[in-house]
C-alpha cells in the first residue's frame, strides 16, 4: 500500500465519525488507541487494512460518508431546515435521501450557492472562520454604478452600529457590480446599498471560498476531493490565524 493513502490516526478517527482531531490527540495521549494491537505514539500514520481499536473495540468506517453538496438556490427558497415553519424550505426543496443541513444562510430574495452537509464538524469550522472565507456575489441595483459607490462600498460602510471590512468591489456592467465579503452580517449587502441609496434588484452568490457556483438553479452536485481537501485546508489556515 503506498505512502499517499497513508492518514495520521487522529485524522482517521475524525474521518470515520468517531472524534474529532483534539478528542482523538487525547484519545492517543491517553494510550487508549490501538493500530493493529500496538499503541501508536502521536502522529502515527493508519494504512488501508490497518485495525484500529479504541478502549479494545474496533473502529470501523461508517458505511456512508458524509454528504457535502453545492446547491444552486432560487429565489424564495427559505434556508431553514425547520420544515414545519416555511412551506418552501430548503431541505423540502432539495429533497434529498438522507438528513442535510445548510451552512450558513442565504436570504429569501437572493440566489445562488449555498453548501449543505451532514458533517457537523465542517459547518462549525466555517461558521468560527474569521478570515480566508470569502464569499462572492454579483448584485444588480436600480441605478447605474458610478466609481464613487465602487470605491464608498469597498472602504467599509457604517451599518449595525459596526464598520464593515474593507472588501473587493468591482463594476461589471452599468446596473451591475462584483464583491466580495470576508465577514457576514445580516443583510449586508443590501444594507450596505441602502446607506448609499441604491436599491438591490437581484444578489446572486458565485463562490464560497474555494467552491464556485457551477450548476444550473434549482439543481445540486456533490464537492469533488479536490475541493473537499482544499476547503479544508483553508479552514485550517483560519484556525491558525484567527484572532
């Protein structure tokens, strides 16, 4: 068996749904982990076939894995997963096999990607991320863009009683702009475009973080391992930077 399949035992353990990462670290620091009747010392790596035991008892990989999809939402879609609460939820919406939740949310009158799993543990490193989680729209507004809002919008704007974060905005039509946020606050990009008086008309989400809107509306794809791995990574990278 090659070197690449190879993965450190706390991430096997959190891979197959037992721990996460620190509660696995213990685990082993604890000598209550075993690779093939042999406690491993910290950063071990498991092969496939390896016996992977816990307190005596074999760790074995669930039979589904978890669920990480890119969904296209339309517009009127509720991203709640409280199905007695909205009539056109999402998760009645997808409809999909097994229990999903969304990470995040995306207003009712705006569309486009959004990301839905079963893997708590990924929805919680998301959410606490506090930089490299960009997210990118294109928005429509009632009135031309002139480069004064471009440049107001991308400075930061006063709204909720905060300053938001400097931010990437670029024109790309006469009724159209491009930005792209690092923080979430509630409504805001459209509270953004009211200080300044301008009406969003349509707000369409391209990306999440490494993710890019790439099916048509209404429709979901599953995330490849190549960017399952590199959303991942980002995400580590927060952790470390994060104030």
């Amino acid at each position: 068996m090659s070197q690449e399949e190879s993965v450190r035992i706390n991430k096997f353990l959190s891979e197959v749904g037992y721990c996460s990462r620190r509660a696995g670290d213990k685990l082993i620091e604890e000598g209550r982990v075993t690779i093939n009747g042999v406690v491993p010392e910290m950063g071990t790596k498991v092969l496939p076939g390896d016996d992977v035991e816990v307190d005596g008892k074999s760790v074995i990989q669930k039979d589904k894995k978890h669920v990480y999809i890119a969904f296209n939402k339309p517009i009127g879609v509720v991203c709640t997963t409280d199905r007695r609460v909205e009539e056109n939820n999402i998760i009645d919406f997808i409809n999909y096999p097994t229990r999903i939740f969304p990470i995040g949310r995306l207003d009712k009158p705006s569309e486009g990607l959004i990301l839905l799993t079963d893997d708590g543990d990924i929805v919680n490193k998301i959410l606490r991320a506090r930089n490299n989680h960009e997210k990118e729209y294109i928005v429509s507004v009632h009135k031309p863009v002139t480069t004064d809002f471009i440049e107001n919008m991308a400075a930061g704007v006063p709204i909720l009683e905060t300053m938001t974060r400097e931010c990437e905005v670029e024109q790309t039509g006469k009724y159209e702009f491009r930005i792209i946020l690092t923080q979430g606050l509630n409504r805001q990009i459209r509270r953004m475009c009211e200080y300044f008086d301008y009406e969003v008309i349509r707000l369409k989400r391209i990306r999440i973080m490494n993710i890019e809107l790439d099916v048509r509306e209404g429709k979901y794809r599953d995330l490849t391992v190549t960017e399952l791995s590199e959303l991942n990574y980002l995400l580590g990278e927060s952790e470390k930077t994060a104030e």
